[in-house]
C-alpha cells in the first residue's frame, strides 16, 4: 500500500502489488542485527520466525498432494508415494491422479 504524508492511502487495491522476486534483491545487501533487544516472548527470544507467506505456501502444495493421493485410492492406483513436481500444471495433475484427458473435460 501506499500512503502520503496524512496517511491517506493512495491506490485504492492490492491489484498493483508487485510481488517482490529475485530481481528485486539489491546487489549490495548489509544486514544487522541489534543488541541488547531482546524479545522474551519469542522462540529462543527472537523477533521472527519468517515471513509467514513462506511458511504457509507450502500448505497449498501438499493439501493438493493429499487430495490426490485420494483421487489415486478412488482410482485403483493404491496410496504409494509418487514425485509431484511444481509448478502443478492440469497436466501433471491429471497425470498424477491417472485421468485420461477426456475424463478432464468440463462439459
């Protein structure tokens, strides 16, 4: 979000959010850490963990893996580990779960 000096926001969405990337990493990129701070309410007395969009995404991918490890025990192909790469195109999900392209058609 951007806001001005009053605090008013200016853009009225998060539609324009710029993910940050990799390219968004300064070159030069000096980090430190404060002494004398410490957090007693944190873990060891840390501030943070991580970011919590880190920590979460994976919880989307593997609630995907549970469902098709369901959809192959519906199937017949039994509930053995299988490789699952990213990112999960239709595709590998279809070949995943072991549908034949016809059964994937939204009629």
């Amino acid at each position: 979000l951007k806001v001005d000096d009053a605090g008013k926001q200016l853009n009225s969405s998060s539609v324009h959010y710029h993910v940050p990337t990799a390219y968004d990493i300064p070159i030069e990129f000096n980090v430190s850490l404060l002494e004398g701070t410490p957090s007693p309410a944190g873990i060891s007395g840390s501030k943070s963990s991580s970011e919590a969009p880190l920590c979460l995404v994976n919880s989307v991918y593997l609630a995907v893996k549970e469902a098709i490890y369901a959809g192959r025990m519906e199937a017949g192909r039994g509930g053995g580990w299988f490789m699952l790469d990213v990112p999960l195109t239709p595709e590998r999900l279809r070949q995943a779960v072991g549908a034949e392209p016809e059964a994937m058609v939204v009629p």
